[in-house]
C-alpha cells in the first residue's frame, strides 16, 4: 500500500505552489534563451493576434484588412509592408490558433537541429520569396483567364505558413531514416493535396516552398544534415510497401471527402457526380490493393501497376482538354463531367505509379494461388521447402530457402522427395545453399536442376553450399570454388572463462549493471510495442547504408517474425529493446532441430556497444540447456579468412577478385569483413563454403547474378561495372 502525506505536510516541507510557479517560469525562460527565433516568433504571433483581434474574429471582413494581409490588390495600392506583417496574422480565429501552435512545435523542433541562425535566414527567406513568387504567378496566370487565377489576383493571404514549411522541409535533411522519407512525404502529401484541392494563396506558397526546400535541404541544413549519398534505393522493402499501401490509403480518403465536403479548387467545384455506392466500391477496392501492397504481394502490385497506367493516362488526355477550354473559353462544360476531382487524383495515382515501378522489387511476394504446386517438377511456396526440411533435414542456411522471394523445384522423381530453392537474377538461376535431399541422392538433385536451368535458358549455379555438396558436384562435372566460411560454436561444454573470454562476461556484466535482461522469444506471439521497437531498431540500420537492403543470405524483421524463428531480446526494466538478434532453426535428418544460425544482429545506436555480445553469449547458453549441439553465426557475405587462390584456374581466380573486389567495395556501407572478423570473439571453428557451377565460361554472369541476387535494388549497369572491374 502506498501512503502519502496529508496537505499539511506538503504544504510545510515541500515547495508552494509560488515556488512552483516561479521554478516553471525559470525553465520556460531557459528554453526560450536556447530557442530565440521560436520564442520570437510565437510572441509576435500572439501580439499581433491580440492587438489585430485575430484570435476572435475573421480579418477578412473588416475594412483595413488589405493594410496587414497582402495580395495583389493590396501592392497594387502601394501597401507594400503587408509583406512584412502578413506573416504575423490569419485570415480566421481558427487559422490564427492552429498557426501559433504549429509555429511553436514545429520552429522548437527545427531549431533544435538546425541552429538559430539557419532557421532564422530559412524562416524569413522561404516566407518571404514564396509570397513574392506566389503572386507575380498569380499574375502572370490571372492574364489567360483561369477563373482560379483570376479568383486568387483579388484574394488576400496572411499566415507564417509558407515560412514553416520551408523550415520543416530543411530540416527534414537531419532527421535519420527512416523517419526522413516518411516525414517528407507526409508533409508532400499534405502540401500537394492542399494544392490541388483547395488553391489557395497560401496553398501555392506552401508548393513553392517545397519545390525549393526538399532539394537544398541537405546544403542549407550544413554539418546537422543526416542526408546520405542513399537514394531511393537505400529504402527497405517494408518502406517500400507502407508508402504504396498508405498512398493507396490517401487516395481512397481523398474520394471520400470530396463527396462529404466538396470545396472549389483550381480546377473548379470537387462535387463530384459518383453516388455512395459508386465510392464505396472505390474505397473497397483502395483498401484491398493497399493490404496486398503492405504484404509485397505481386498481385497488387500488378494491379496497382494496371490502374496507375489507366488514370495516369486519363488524366493525361483529361490535362490537355482542360487546357483546350481554358484556351478556347469553353470552362462551362468542364464543370459539367467533375474533372476538378479527376485530374488531383490522375496526379496522385501518377506519384503512386512511378514509386511502384521504382520500388518493384519490393513486391516479389507471389500471390496465395501460385504458393500451389505446379505440374512437371516445378513446385511455388515456401511450405515445400519447410516440409522438407521437418522430413529430410538440410544445412546451416537451408532454412533461408523458406523465404517468400525464392523459387522450387520438386524432385517428384527421387525415392524420398526434396526441393531446391533458387532466385534468377540476370538470367543466371542462383541456388542457395544445398539441395533438400537425402544425402545418396544429391548427384541426381544437381542435375535435375541443370537440366530445369538449361530448359528455361538460364545459368545454373549453387552458392554457399557445404563442402560435402561441392565434393559431390566436382564427381559430376561440376566447379567448385570457396567464397564464404560459416563460423560455429559447439555447445557441448561450452563456458566463457578464461582469458579468451573475457569481452564476453564484461558484456555479461554491463547489462547487469544497465538492468538489460536477455529474452528468448517468437517474435510473432510478442506484444505489438515489442514488435515496433525491432523494426525501428531494423528499419535504422537499413535507411542509413547508403545503398539499398541487402537479401538473399541476408533476412530481416519479416523473416523473423515466422513461428519456427527464435529473436533473442535484449530488455531493460523500461521495457525498451537495446538490441536483437533473430536464430533460424538447423534440421537434422531425424526431423529435430540440432542447431541455431545467427540471422539478424542489430542494437540501437544509443545502447550499449557490447550487447551484441550479450546477445550471442546468452543465446549459446539457452539453446545448450535445450540440448542443441551448435550455433552458427553464419558466414558474413563476400568475407572470409584465409587465401583460397592456391589451386584455383584463372577462371576461378577472376571471379575471386571480382567477390572479393565487391566484398571491399561494400565494406564502408555493409561492415562484411568486420562483421567476421567480431565473430572471431567466440572461438569459433570455420567450415568452408562454396559456390557450385559448370565451367569458367559461365563466370562473368554468374558473377553478376550473385551481385543481383544480393543488390536486387542496385542498376544493372552499377553491377556490369563491378565485374567489369
């Protein structure tokens, strides 16, 4: 029971409610020293709103309006300082408020990263050449008729608006991914739709000053900006997926409220002509395409492809027309078809259209009918490689062939089944790891899967498989050259003491110290908070690389989050997740898991540094006490110990500089060979792997199907140019 102290005693030993006061105010003045232009310009704001009546009641109506809000009309009477006390006033009680309040988050948020003297010169610089350049447009339009243009050359415009979206769109620029890409397309979104659906003065401001802002924002931001040389292909798949899905979201709520709430925008009254059922069926169909696009199904994706084209090109044909009747006097009967709606939304399915194409590998997921198993020896699914493993066992990797962006191919024909998994990239059929098969019967795996390869006019080749597979494909005709090495620790015995050990009880101690504890868990049955504190951890680590996701060999959250995959926590008493680490399940032959590969290893950049150490070392001991016989910490891609050029042909020894050239290249970006070289902490053993093909001839494609395979996001001529190397 807690017990608490009576009035009384408050009030005679702690502080009054004066002292209170005055502890607050001394705060409240320290934060406005540290933020001079946000405490500026809100007590500007609110000046002018009390002195102006602003707060209270509309300033349109009154008849010295033109003398503090600016337009056209009021520079043409030579009122030429409304540009200057525009920015302190609103139009509206409910503009004035919703503009002090933003000013307020939004400058106290923007100077914090940017510095006074930045925010201060965007503030000033981006209010004030907007409104300039948002009325010599006015003007310039209002001389063709465009009764819109023609509306807004007699409209007033007050506000900081433009201003705040200038510093936003700067700032921007320092906010780390992926909160980067999602705040500038939040605030693209709001920007745009306000362009296109209602027009206002101050709506094409806004669009000015995020035209200009976004691209300089890494140059005005200086040494704060957080901006990479990544372009959009530094996204992770999920990004790639939410965007589209919660463009799709956009959309249908856009369809909504122009037939609740229609306004008059640039184009004319959005009433539009549909009727409830009309919409609803619109909205219904949006929904469905947007949960697809959030699964990475290629079905949506297809028909997100199919519509984007058709409304793309609509509106295309609809641009022009309504051109052709500004020009010609006819925008009479444009009112007529509601093209005032038609045309923002052409605008946004076009957006959606080109973020789809860009980001199509993002969408590889085959839809539910084509997870069947299909005729000929060919089989689609994840669930035929997981059956085979519960029945015939596999490798370290072979639970990666359960990953959705994989192919199969069934071995009907072979007494006790199996499946290979492969991806083709650059028409080069890329296996990963070793046939599911039973050991007799890996010779004739290999050739069913050449022969497949040839049929279908591609290269054929394994890569990362055991040294057992290799030696069974060189019996056959077969190449075989080493680029990996997979790193265990035998669980039998296993303890950390010693000098050798060393870094991994001090790892043990600090997370003591810090209250970390270490969680075994699925990550599927894991609280919603729990699940969205590993993606952010995740999703960090991805936007930042400057290049684009790796896959392959390499899985994610998504991967993590199936039933059969262990994530191992690292928890405070907070409950925040300083770091995780994602364990596959290794089969034996006897259907039990005998072993644990290391998957994902991400921690949050502001926790402890060792507690990736924390997380393996905590690992080994809870899969030992269940009896498992070894962990593998995986074999970094493009990484490897020792020199395997002794032997090799000149063929071989190419294709070795050419992985080992792009294992160099990706070391800044991706950390492979650091990465191995910290697993060494662990005492490990080393295994070899391999890459399995038919002769010298196929390597510069092959070459460039494992970069593909890899990059699947990276230009091809980007990879042409490594092997070229």
């Amino acid at each position: 029971m807690t017990v608490t102290a009576p009035p009384e005693a408050e009030t005679e030993t702690g502080p009054s409610r004066a002292d209170r006061a005055r502890a607050g105010a001394t705060e409240l003045a320290r934060r406005a020293r540290h933020r001079p232009v946000t405490a500026t310009t809100v007590l500007l704001l609110a000046v002018a709103g009390l002195a102006t009546g602003a707060f209270w009641s509309p300033l349109a109506g009154r008849t010295w309006a033109d003398a503090v809000a600016t337009g056209l009309p009021p520079l043409e009477a030579g009122h030429f300082w409304t540009i200057l006390t525009a920015p302190l006033v609103a139009l509206h009680p409910v503009s004035a408020l919703v503009l002090l309040v933003v000013a307020a988050v939004a400058l106290f948020w923007a100077e914090g990263r940017l510095g006074s003297g930045r925010t201060a010169a965007v503030l000033v610089t981006g209010q004030i050449g907007a409104v300039l350049v948002t009325l010599a447009l006015v003007a310039v339009l209002a001389t063709t008729g465009w009764l819109w243009a023609v509306d807004l050359s007699t409209s007033l415009t007050a506000g900081l608006s433009a201003g705040l979206v200038a510093v936003v769109a700067v700032a921007s620029a320092t906010v780390p991914a992926p909160w980067r890409l999602r705040l500038r397309l939040a605030l693209a979104l709001l920007v745009f739709v306000g362009l296109l659906f209602l027009g206002h003065l101050a709506d094409v401001g806004h669009f000015l000053a995020l035209v200009v802002g976004l691209p300089l924002g890494s140059r005005l931001a200086g040494s704060a900006s957080a901006d990479s040389s990544a372009s959009v292909g530094g996204h992770g798949r999920r990004e790639w997926r939410q965007v589209a899905a919660v463009g799709l979201l956009a959309i249908a709520a856009i369809r909504v409220l122009t037939l609740v709430v229609p306004v008059v925008g640039p184009l004319g009254d959005t009433a539009s002509d549909s009727t409830v059922t009309e919409t609803v069926v619109s909205v219904v169909i949006s929904l469905l395409l947007a949960e697809g696009l959030r699964r990475g199904r290629r079905i949506a994706w297809i028909a997100g492809l199919v519509l984007g084209v058709l409304y793309t090109l609509l509106g295309l044909v609809v641009a022009a027309a309504v051109v052709f009747a500004q020009v010609t006097d006819q925008r009479d009967q444009l009112e007529l078809v509601g093209l005032a709606v038609f045309v923002p939304n052409a605008v946004l399915w076009a957006a959606l259209l080109v973020w789809l194409v860009v980001g199509r590998a993002a969408f590889a997921v085959p839809s539910r009918r084509r997870l069947r198993r299909r005729p000929g020896g060919s089989a689609s699914g994840p669930e035929v490689a997981r059956e085979a493993l519960h029945r015939l066992g596999g490798s370290n990797l072979s639970w990666m062939t359960t990953w959705p962006e994989n192919r199969y191919l069934a071995h009907e024909d072979l007494p006790e089944g199996g499946v290979t998994a492969y991806r083709v990239h650059a028409g080069v059929a890329v296996a990963l790891g070793d046939p599911i098969v039973a050991p007799a019967e890996r010779a004739t795996a290999l050739e069913e899967f050449r022969a497949t390869a040839e049929r279908s006019g591609w290269v054929p080749c394994l890569f990362s498989t055991t040294e057992a597979l290799a030696d069974h494909a060189r019996a056959t005709g077969w190449r075989a050259l080493q680029v990996a090495e997979d790193t265990l620790v035998d669980l039998d015995g296993l303890e950390f003491k010693g000098k050798a050990w060393q870094n991994v009880r001090s790892s043990f101690n600090r997370a003591g110290k810090a209250g970390i504890e270490h969680r075994m868990v699925m990550l599927s049955a894991e609280p919603r908070a729990i699940v969205a504190q590993v993606r952010a951890i995740s999703e960090e680590w991805v936007g930042d690389k400057g290049l684009p996701e790796m896959g392959f060999t390499l899985g994610g959250v998504e991967e993590a989050l199936d039933p059969e995959v262990r994530t191992g926590l690292a928890v405070d008493a907070e409950g925040t997740v300083h770091g995780v680490t994602s364990w596959l399940p290794v089969y034996g032959p006897d259907g039990a898991v005998v072993g644990w590969t290391l998957d994902v290893m991400r921690r949050r950049q502001d926790g402890f540094r060792a507690v990736v150490e924390f997380l393996i070392a905590q690992a080994c001991l809870t899969f030992q006490a269940e009896g498992a016989r070894f962990i593998s910490l995986s074999g970094a891609p493009l990484a490897r110990a020792g020199d395997e050029e002794d032997g090799a042909g000149d063929g071989e020894l190419v294709l070795d500089r050419v992985l080992d050239r792009m294992g160099e290249l990706l070391e800044p970006y991706y950390g492979f060979r650091s990465l191995h070289a910290f697993k060494a902490k662990f005492q490990p053993r080393y295994e070899p792997m391999f890459l399995v093909y038919r002769d010298e001839a196929d390597l510069p494609r092959v070459g460039l199907g494992i970069g593909r395979a890899y990059l699947p996001h990276a230009r091809v001529r980007d990879l042409v140019a490594l092997v070229r190397s």
